[in-house]
C-alpha cells in the first residue's frame, strides 16, 4: 500500500467564499487545496449581474493577495443567483464576460441567503433557461424542494419528480450541475440521464449518514443543507465518486458559519471543510478502496464537463496523522472545521 499519492492539482466545484473579513479568514485556505473553485453568489445581496460577479472576483483577488497567495495561483470562476427577474441578456453578458461560468438555481427558501431564489422556475425563467440552453451555459442547481410538507428527508427526490424531471423535458440540452448531491435516487437520476448532466460531490456525504448529527447529542456541525442522509444513500454517493460515471465530480460546498451561529437555537447550515478538504475526500476514497480514482473525481472530470483546461500542476497527499483543528479564527470570530479535533489519516503536503 503506497503512502504517498500523486494527482493533478484537483479543483472545487461548489465554494462558498462569503465576504468581507470572513472572505479574508477563509479564503487561503481553499487556494492552498485547489486550483480554481467556483464561487456560489449567495451573498447578502445576492450576486445577480455581471457587474456584481466582477466587483466580488475583484474583492476575492485582493483578499487573496492579503492572503499571500501567488498571483494567478487560485483562480475565482464566478456564478450569477438567479432570480425571478433575471434577464436574458444578462446570460450573454455573463457568457461574454469570460469570469462567469455558470449560474446557480436556489428555489427560494431552500438554504441560507435563497429568499431572493426562483419561486416557480417553469414559469418564471423560461427566457432566461433557454438563452443559457443556447449558450452553453450551466444551469447549477441547489435540488431541494423548499415546500414545508415535504420531509426534509425526501426533498431531494422530490426535487427530481417536481422540478429536474420537467426541466429538462422542456430543456434537454440543457447543461446541468445537480449541486451537492445527498441520495441513492439524485445518484441513479444523474447516472442514467440522458443529456449534459452531471453533479457534485461534498466530502461530508461520503463520509457520514445523518447519525452523525445525533451521536451522543445535537451536534450542530454536522448540520448542512442538503442533510445528511441515511448509510445507504452514503454508500451510493460512494460508488458514484468512485465509480467509472464521469459525471460525478469534486464540490466541497464548504460554507463557513461562525461559531456562535452554529451553535445557536437556531443553528445555520454549512460545513466548514476547505481547511482540510482534500484530506476527507483522500480518507473517503481510502476507505472505499478507491484511492485509484481520486484523480478523476478531484482533478478531471469537473474541468472536463466545464470545458475548461485541466490543471497542468501536481499535488502530493500522504498518509500520516493529521489532528483537526478544533478551531480556526474568522474575522473577529471563530470558526469550527467538520470534524473538529478528529484525526484524519492523509495529508496535503
Ligand atoms: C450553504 C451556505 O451556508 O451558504 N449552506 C449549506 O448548508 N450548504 C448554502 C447551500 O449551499 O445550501
Ligand atoms: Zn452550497
């Protein structure tokens, strides 16, 4: 068994960068682990235009360079929030743009910062999903269903009944990220669609089932929306990540809280992971018996699907003991990483 393991610089497909002082806390550590992410525009404002994706590219750079980071070394791929009012000349603006690689679907009310998310997608976006049908642009799609009488279990699956199915009935060339996938049923929709579909990947999937936001207590950093779902819907995100499908690829959705909001009568979804992301997947695929695959996932087919050069550098991981932090500092805040004083047996060199 080899204690090293090489790969082309992999990248994340799904980050949550936020802003301000907590963009400067967070920011470093997601250019130390890949070389480009794309950004989710779920500020507060949302990230709805061009204009907006440019000026928070241009505040990410600067923070990155505070940060110490090379210039060049982490490169931002930006997204546009769609809203009911999106318009459709803002997707060949955003196509123009060059820094705009996608735009990402909240239905409103699903997660964190989606009040200004899409209520009816169907009915109100029909101009807007067939300009980016036309352009090539990538629909990326938070696949919850935000209805209240649905279990929150089951609104995944939901999801695709209600919305993805219909969705790309009416838009079948429609390319489409289903973000951040939790279930065995998101897996075998992806798996067998026909059509440009594909979907992400967190390490907090693969790793634990929904028991881990329970043992021994509420634990609140186990808590992330889409939630964690039951062990036989883990073991399908597993053979997905490292199964022969192309279509499954790296997303952390690593979404930094402070502290005392996840800690709170009211805590708020996310996990912190891109501090140590690419030792969970490693421990992942480890376990799995799969480290064989890590490339693929981490390093080559998210570029591939976006149709963008795969990175040309390589990073080492090796196995030796790695303590969790059991915090990091956010701002004036602190910030708790999945798995907070766990050991991991990989390393990023
Ligand atoms: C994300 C956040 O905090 O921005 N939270 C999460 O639990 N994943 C939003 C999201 O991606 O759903
Ligand atoms: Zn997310």
């Amino acid at each position: 068994m080899s204690d090293t393991l090489s790969i082309i610089r992999p990248d994340d497909w799904h980050l949550h960068l936020r802003d301000g002082p907590a963009l400067r806390a967070v920011v470093g550590d997601s250019a130390k682990q890949f070389a480009r992410a794309v950004i989710m525009p779920n500020l507060k404002p949302p990230v709805t235009t061009v204009a907006l994706a440019l000026a928070y590219r241009d505040r990410i750079t600067t923070a990155l360079s505070e940060a110490g980071v090379a210039p060049g070394a982490f490169t931002p791929l930006m997204t546009l929030y769609l809203t009911d009012n999106t318009s459709a000349d803002e997707i060949d603006r955003a196509h123009e743009s060059g820094a705009v690689v996608a735009v990402k679907l909240y239905p409103a009310g699903a997660t964190t910062n989606s009040d200004a998310g899409v209520s009816d997608l169907l009915g109100c976006c029909g101009a807007v999903i067939e300009r980016m049908q036309r352009v090539g642009m990538p629909l990326l799609i938070h696949g919850e269903v935000a209805d209240p009488a649905v279990d929150v279990f089951d609104r995944e699956a939901v999801f695709i009944e209600r919305v993805m199915k219909p969705l790309r009935k009416a838009y079948p060339e429609l390319r489409v990220v289903f973000e951040h996938l939790t279930t065995k049923d998101g897996v075998e929709y992806v798996r067998d669609a026909q059509g440009p579909v594909a979907a992400t990947i967190t390490a907090q999937h693969l790793l634990y089932n929904r028991n881990a936001i329970f043992q021994g207590g509420v634990r609140p950093h186990w808590y992330c929306l889409p939630i964690l779902k039951r062990e036989v819907h883990r073991q399908a995100l597993v053979e997905a990540a490292t199964g022969d499908s192309p279509r499954f690829f790296l997303g952390t959705d690593s979404a930094p809280h402070a502290r005392g909001l996840k800690e709170n009568a009211c805590g708020c979804a996310g996990c912190y992971t891109a501090l140590h992301a690419m030792e969970l997947y490693t421990t992942a695929f480890d376990r799995a018996g799969r480290l064989d695959r890590l490339e693929a996932f981490a390093s080559l087919r998210g570029p591939d699907f976006y149709r963008l050069p795969r990175n040309t550098t390589r990073v080492t991981l090796r196995r030796e003991a790695y303590g969790i932090p059991h915090e990091v500092p956010y701002g004036d805040d602190t910030l708790v990483p999945l798995a907070a004083g766990e050991s991991l047996g990989w390393r990023l060199a």
